[in-house]
C-alpha cells in the first residue's frame, strides 16, 4: 500500500512538473470531506472528471436497482450526491479491472478496488483524488451509514450504496462492479460518508 500512495505521489508530481496539473489535483484526497474532484488533470480515454451529472434513471423505494445491461438504477428517495455516485459507478462499472488504476490518472481505461471506489466516490462529490483500500480507514465517520457504506482493509476495499456492493471482485462473474449479492465484512474497516 506504501508503494502504491507514493507512486500516485510521484506521478502527481511528475504532472506538476509539467504543467498538466495545478492546485486541488496535487493535493491529498480528503478523507473526510466533500470537495469537489479536481480539475484540469491529465486524461485517459472518456472524460469521466468532475461530479456525475449525466441523466439517471430512479426507481421506487430505497434500494438501488441493478440493470440488466450491469448498471445500477438509483432509488428516488436518495440524496442527490448518492445519485451521483451510483451514475460515476455506472461509468465504469463494466471497465477492465487494472491494478493500480485510477490512481496515476483518475480517469483512466481499467480501475482496481480502491481506485474504483474513489472514482465513483469522488463523482459524488464525497471525495477528491484516488487512495488505497488503507486510505480508507479514516474516511468519513465509523460504522454503516444510511446509503453508504465502505469496507476496507489492507488486500481489498469495496462499498455498499442504496443496497447494492459496488465490488470489483464481482466483476469476474458477472462482468459488473455492482453486485446484489453481499460479501462477509469481517475483517474489514467499516466507514460512511457523513450524513449518508
């Protein structure tokens, strides 16, 4: 995990070097807070920057909806930035899974686990920049929220929105992150945004 933070450091840096990344894009994700995701960085494949804002379908009730084309369906009653999130999940819920993706560039062709929850995290406005499954262990505020929920310890990291496993080890089986099916918690840092 130690290498991985320091080559998203080397490499934002590296960016800086050359002119292609400035102010918010340098800094440290912030763990607990709402900014925005930076802008101006260097891009890879879809422009993916910024809060999702593209049009999402809503379903009754509180629970998510999982498709059959593998993207998830936001419940009404959610707040808008869980809304967000679910619609960033969609992005790149059906892209290859990469080791180390979504770090070096946020937008990138293949995302792991932890690059995947920042990614969609950070389209909801809840997080800025890209950590390890370890970077997880202070965000937000401790124990299961109300639409939210990340898992995280040192080998994987995964979260639960609106009752769906946004998990890239589900991905292998059926070609999507999101995921009906829960997985056992034991062992991992349990976090939620706050007020989620």
């Amino acid at each position: 995990m130690f290498f991985r933070r320091r080559l998203t450091a080397v490499a934002l840096l590296s960016l800086a070097v050359a002119g292609l990344a400035s102010g918010p894009a340098l800094a440290e994700p912030a763990l607990g807070g709402t900014t925005p995701a930076p802008a101006g960085e260097e891009k890879s494949g879809k422009d993916r920057s910024g809060p999702a804002d593209s049009p999402l379908s809503t379903t009754s009730g509180e629970t998510a909806r999982l498709l059959a084309d593998g993207t998830a369906q936001a419940p009404e009653s959610a707040p808008e930035s869980v809304k967000r999130v679910i619609a960033a999940g969609n992005q790149i819920a059906k892209l290859p899974y990469r080791y180390g993706g979504g770090h070096a560039l946020l937008n990138d062709t293949g995302y792991d686990c932890s690059g995947s929850v920042s990614f969609a995290l950070r389209g909801g406005g809840l997080f800025n920049g890209a950590a390890p499954s370890s970077g997880f262990y202070g965000y937000g505020e401790s124990g299961s929220g109300r639409w939210i929920t990340v898992y995280a310890n040192g080998g994987h990291m995964y979260m639960v929105v609106a009752g769906l496993r946004f998990d890239t080890s589900g991905a292998r089986q059926t070609g999507s992150r999101w995921q009906v099916q829960r997985r056992p918690a034991t062992g991992y840092i349990v976090r939620h945004p706050p007020g989620l």
